[in-house]
C-alpha cells in the first residue's frame, strides 16, 4: 500500500510540475514585457524631469522673451515678402531716393534691389538665430547681475525688436524711397545687441559661434566707423581707439573701463551730431526739449529729420537706449565685484558701439 501511495506522489508531483511550468513560464515572460515596457517610459519620465528643470528659468521670463522673439520673426517674413518687381513697380508712382536713382538710370535698379534684399534678409534672419540663442533665465548669471538689471536688459531688448518689427514695415513698402541704411544699418543693430546677450547669458559656451558668424560684418564696420568718426572729430576717434587699446590692458578693471569709454562715447557722439544750440532752433516740442535743453529722443529725431519715417525715429531711440542700458549694467553699482570679460567679449561690446556710432553718421549724412 505505502508503495501505491508513494507511486500516487510521485505522479502528483510530477503532474503539478507540468501544470506550473506553462504558468512560470508566463509570468517570467510577464515580467520580462514589463521591464520592456516600463524601461522606455521610465527614460522618458527621466528626460521629463530633465526638461521641465531647464524650462523652470525660462518659463519666467517667456513673457519678455517670446515677444522679442515674435518680433524679429515677423520682420524677417516682411523682408521675406519683399519683391523687388513691387518695388519698382512702385518706383514708377513714387519719387525715387537719389541712392538708388543711378541704378534706375542704368536699368539696373531690379538687380541692385534684389542683392540689397538678399543683404538685408541675411543679416536679419542672423540676428534672429542669436535672439534665440539667449538663455533668458540665466542673463548676467556670470556677472552677479541684479534682478533690475537683467530685467532692464529684457525690457529694453523688447523694446528694441518690438520698434524693429514697426521699422520693417514701413521699409518693406517704402524701401525705394528710402537712404539704404535705413534698412541695412538696424539688423545689423539687432545682431549686435543679440551677440552681447548671447555672451551674457551663456558666456565663452557661445563665444566662438558668435565671433565666428560676426567677424566679417563686425570688421566692415570698423573700418567704416574709423573713417566717418575721424572725420567728423579727431578727439572721439582718439576716444575709441582708447576703449579699444583698453581691451589689451590687464588691468584688473578695465571692463568697467571700457563700458565707461563706450557711454561716454555714445552720447559725446549724439551730442556732437545734434548740438544743443541746433536742436532748440529746429523744434519747440514738448518731447524734444526739457528744461530747455533737448531729450535724447530730440536729437535723434534732429540726426535724422531729413528721413520722414516715425518708424525710423522710434528704433534709433529704443537701439540708442538698450546700447547705453548695457553699458550702464557692466560700469554700475560699486556692491559687485569686479567683472571678468575675456578679450573677445570685450570686443564685442566695443563692436556693438561702433556699430550704434556708424548708423547715427549714416543716417546723420543722408
């Protein structure tokens, strides 16, 4: 009998075996697919949290940065849309302005157009991609920037592309009735300011891109300001080169040195272009004078009165002013330590000013 009952376990056993394996089998599979399932959900959790930490900063200040964005991007499809049979199709219903008269004369006008478009749309559309390179949420973070200063560095860039947008415009409608720089100076404005927060936000991580895509412009333009700022005062050219020789100092605070030159430049320049004694003989409004003495927005509107574009007026003062705003950033405020700007940073401060310096001769001689 014990035999038949052992016989009888042993089959038992052996029978449960067969029935359990299928089912072990299964749920090892079971738990093999969920490891595969959960793994790719489990990385992508891990990329979430990866994500939503860098947009943290940026999700605060979106409602500068967006609209800046916006704006240039909606001056470039502007100059996108611009045609160059429009405008000489307008051409013949318009006085044409005499830099593009000789062109017309020699039949050459559609071409020279459609080169000056192809400028402007690069430069432009060049701005634009280091616009969108600034990391808002860390503007000045390398700089101990206080809160009021990187918010008047935001609000003035806004500002500027926002009077930008406006200029463009009226450029894309008018541009043969207008001097070139009107509409070949501000992007390349824009690209400066946008290289300079670029480096304040990102630091030498950016550097060498921006250096690279700037250089060319960057030193036509030197050249140009060198030429027009020592004829129209030996001293300023002095002043600049000062600045620049300032670069190549090793003193320990020669940023604040530079940025000092750079403000001090700026507006010996606004001034020497529109004297006081000229502006108050040119207009009594009540935006152009206080106290007697003109505004910064008066003498910009002087430097460029022989142009009737409002559009023109505003983005020489918002440009004017988001330049001085950053110069004003790096020299203020003695609670901050000492600045530390590498030699191509610094250059590029010194190339935005002689950017600002060239238009106001540009517009000045037209």
């Amino acid at each position: 009998m014990s035999d038949f009952f052992d016989e009888f376990l042993r089959q038992q056993a052996r029978w449960l075996e067969l029935v359990e394996s299928p089912f072990e089998r299964l749920a090892q599979a079971q738990r093999k697919l969920m490891e595969q399932i959960e793994a790719p959900f489990e990385r992508l959790a891990r990329e979430q949290r990866k994500l939503e930490k860098l947009l943290d900063p940026i999700r605060l200040t979106d409602a500068l940065r967006i609209p800046a964005l916006e704006s240039v991007s909606e001056a470039n499809r502007l100059v996108l849309g611009m045609s160059a049979s429009n405008l000489i199709e307008r051409s013949l219903r318009t006085e044409v302005n005499r830099e593009w008269q000789s062109a017309q004369s020699s039949g050459d006008l559609s071409s020279v157009l459609a080169g000056h478009i192809s400028h402007v749309g690069q430069l432009s559309a060049s701005a634009e991609i280091r616009l969108f390179q600034v990391d808002w949420g860390r503007l000045g973070g390398a700089w101990n920037l206080q809160s009021a200063e990187r918010d008047a560095l935001s609000i003035t860039t806004s500002e500027m592309t926002r009077s930008y947008r406006g200029l463009l415009a009226h450029v894309s409608e008018r541009l043969v009735e207008l001097p070139r720089a009107i509409s070949a100076n501000p992007p390349e404005e824009l690209g400066r300011a946008a290289d300079l927060l670029v480096i304040a936000s990102q630091g030498d991580d950016a550097l060498s891109v921006v250096a690279e895509v700037t250089a060319t412009v960057v030193s036509a333009t030197r050249a140009l300001v060198d030429e027009s700022l020592t004829a129209l005062d030996v001293g300023l050219m002095r002043m600049l080169q000062g600045a620049r020789m300032a670069v190549e100092s090793r003193n320990p605070d020669r940023v604040r040195h530079v940025s000092v030159s750079l403000r001090e430049l700026a507006t010996k320049v606004l001034h020497r272009l529109a004297p006081d004694e000229e502006v108050q003989a040119w207009s009594s409004k009540p935006h152009h004078l206080h106290a007697g003495r003109p505004t910064r927005r008066g003498r910009l509107e002087y430097i460029a009165r022989e142009v009737e574009a409002e559009p023109l007026s505003e983005f020489m003062d918002a440009d004017y002013k988001a330049a001085v705003k950053f110069f004003e950033v790096l020299h203020g405020g003695t609670h901050r330590e000492l600045i530390e700007f590498t030699d191509q940073q610094l250059s590029m401060l010194i190339a935005r000013a002689e950017a600002l310096i060239y238009f106001l001769l540009a517009i000045r001689t037209q």
